[in-house]
C-alpha cells in the first residue's frame, strides 16, 4: 500500500524532524503499528523506516514515528506501508 506525505508533526513554533505525517487510502484505524519506508532520490537510495502510530485528525491521517529525521525533500513524496 503506498500513502503520500503530508508534512511533519508540528506545533505552533515548533517542528517534530523525526514525526512525519501521511495521507493513504483506505481504513485508517487498521494500519495502526504498521511500518513505513521512505526511500530517497538519487543514486544512494537509501530507505528511512518508522511505525505508524497513531491517528492525526479527523481526516483519516496518521502519524508516523521514523527512525531518524526527514529531510525535508520528503514532503510530498511517497512511502511503502507494508
């Protein structure tokens, strides 16, 4: 299942690096504890994985806690939800 993310977790002054926040398709609530890859661009592919955590809102988002921070060139990106 592939799902797109949205931005990081973040408040009013402050951004969460290590906390991104995805948009899939589906039933939200079922993919609760599943894991997530992000793979980079470029000729090193290197792959960034987290757990989803948690709900985000009332839209059907989640939260997902990665491993390491994102660079920011992973918003708007897609990720493997496996």
């Amino acid at each position: 299942m592939e799902g797109i993310i949205v931005s990081f977790r973040r408040g009013k002054r402050t951004m969460t690096g290590n906390q991104v926040i995805i948009e899939a398709k589906g039933n939200s609530k079922e993919l609760i504890g599943k894991t997530v890859t992000w793979t980079s661009p470029g000729k090193l592919k290197k792959d960034i994985k987290g757990k989803i955590t948690a709900l985000h809102g009332t839209k059907g988002r989640l939260r997902v806690l990665m491993e390491k921070g994102m660079p920011g060139q992973s918003i708007g990106e897609k990720v493997m939800i496996e």
